[in-house]
C-alpha cells in the first residue's frame, strides 16, 4: 500500500531527506555517515559510489537501521530490468529509481513485488531543458512530459515520482496524495546551479547552510525543498 502524504508530512524533517553520499569512495561515504550519525535516516547512493564499490555499503547501512535509497535510475529491456530489480531488494535498500518509460516501469514494480521496496520513477532529469527534451526526439517540453509521465507511473502502480521542485506543486495535483514525490536538485538561495537548471533554492522551514559539498539533501514526502550541506553542517544536524 502506498503512504499518503498526510502520513509522511508527520514526520520530522531529518526523516524526510535523503542525503546523497555522493563520494568516490566507499570509505569517504563511511566517514560522512558517522559524522552525520542520528541527523538523517536515509541515504543516497548514486552511480558514481555504486562503480566505486558502494553497493556493499547498502546491506550495513540497511542493518544499521538506515534506509537506503538506490539512485540507479535503471532503464533497459523489461527483463533485464525486473532481475536487477530484485537484486536491488536483496541488497535491503528501501528505494530504487528507474527512469520513467513505461516499459521499464512496469518491470521494476513486477521486480519490487513482495520486497518492500518502493520504485521511485525519474520523469525527467534536472539538468535537461525543454531543449534538451526536443534535441532527444521529444515531441513534449518539461512541463508536459513530466505530466504525462506521472500520470503513466501512477497508473502502473509505481511508488514515488522523482520530479524539480519547479514541477513539484504541477506533479502533486496530477497524481493526488498516494504517491511519494523526491526533488532533487535543492540548493540554498544565490548557490550556483551547477549542471541543473531546474535547480531551486531552499524552504525556510530548514536553515539553507553552505552549498559547497558532495552531500546534498532531497525532500522525499512532500514538495518541500530541502538544503544543499557540507559533511561540516551535517555534523550540525546531529546535535541539533
């Protein structure tokens, strides 16, 4: 059953991010772990700590009462894709991303099924433009395509949406409150965008700290942008 938003908005706010452990190395991502300790609940771990070995981080953390989100954005044949799905869940992460074609969709819920974890659907990625969309064979720009493809990932039964803050009120009224929403690309206010466009600044609801770092924060229940922080500042959280 998917939790209503109305659930996740109970939580506290160090429970609604995910930190991204976006290290080269399995050791550095350990160290920012212990130095953040209590201060957050779940943790990213994308492509680039995936290659440099992370996947066996996912099994401690999962055992250390973390949760772990799998930022893999998956998208191949359907088979494949349901058999790396399943491997995903073994390894206990809690969320998987998948890129938001319908095909790949449909393989990565029927990959999750009965394991608990929760398939997270990218629309589309924060660094591209209506542009980029067009470039690529597009027949929509971001808004539109970010629509349909919400609409498609709720219809297939999919957990969660991974969507720009920019889409995020856009997306929330397309797919109602059963549905989780990530927005990524979060950055405190005058911080440079870097390589997403889509990029926006923080909620004032959580204090925007330094934007210089690898660990970055996402809201993971509502729309609510979270904040861009050094290992310095998450060190900050935890006593907080």
């Amino acid at each position: 059953m998917r939790p209503r938003v109305g659930e996740l908005s109970a939580l506290k706010p160090r429970e609604r991010l995910i930190v991204a452990l976006d290290a080269p190395d399995v050791g550095e991502a350990r160290g920012l772990v212990e130095r953040i300790g209590d201060g957050a609940t779940i943790y990213k771990i994308g492509m680039e700590l995936a290659y440099a070995g992370g996947l066996k981080l996912a099994p401690a953390l999962a055992s250390a009462g973390k949760q772990v989100f799998l930022d893999l954005k998956l998208h191949d044949i359907p088979n494949t894709v349901e058999r790396a799905t399943a491997q995903a869940a073994k390894l206990g992460a809690r969320f998987l991303t998948v890129h938001a074609y319908p095909q790949t969709m449909r393989a990565a819920v029927a990959g999750a099924k009965g394991s608990g974890m929760r398939i997270l659907a990218v629309t589309v990625l924060t660094s591209y433009d209506d542009a980029d969309l067009f470039e690529a064979c597009g027949r929509f720009g971001v808004v539109e395509t970010v629509r349909r493809r919400a609409e498609q990932a709720l219809a297939l039964g999919v957990d969660g949406l991974v969507a720009s803050a920019a889409e995020a009120a856009m997306v929330r009224r397309t797919v109602g409150d059963d549905m989780l929403l990530v927005t990524p690309g979060i950055r405190p206010a005058g911080a440079p965008a870097g390589d997403q466009p889509a990029a926006t600044s923080s909620a004032s609801r959580l204090r925007p700290v330094s934007a210089s770092s690898r660990a970055r924060l996402f809201s993971a229940a509502t729309a609510t942008p979270a904040a861009t922080v050094t290992p310095a500042a998450c060190a900050r959280l935890s006593r907080r």
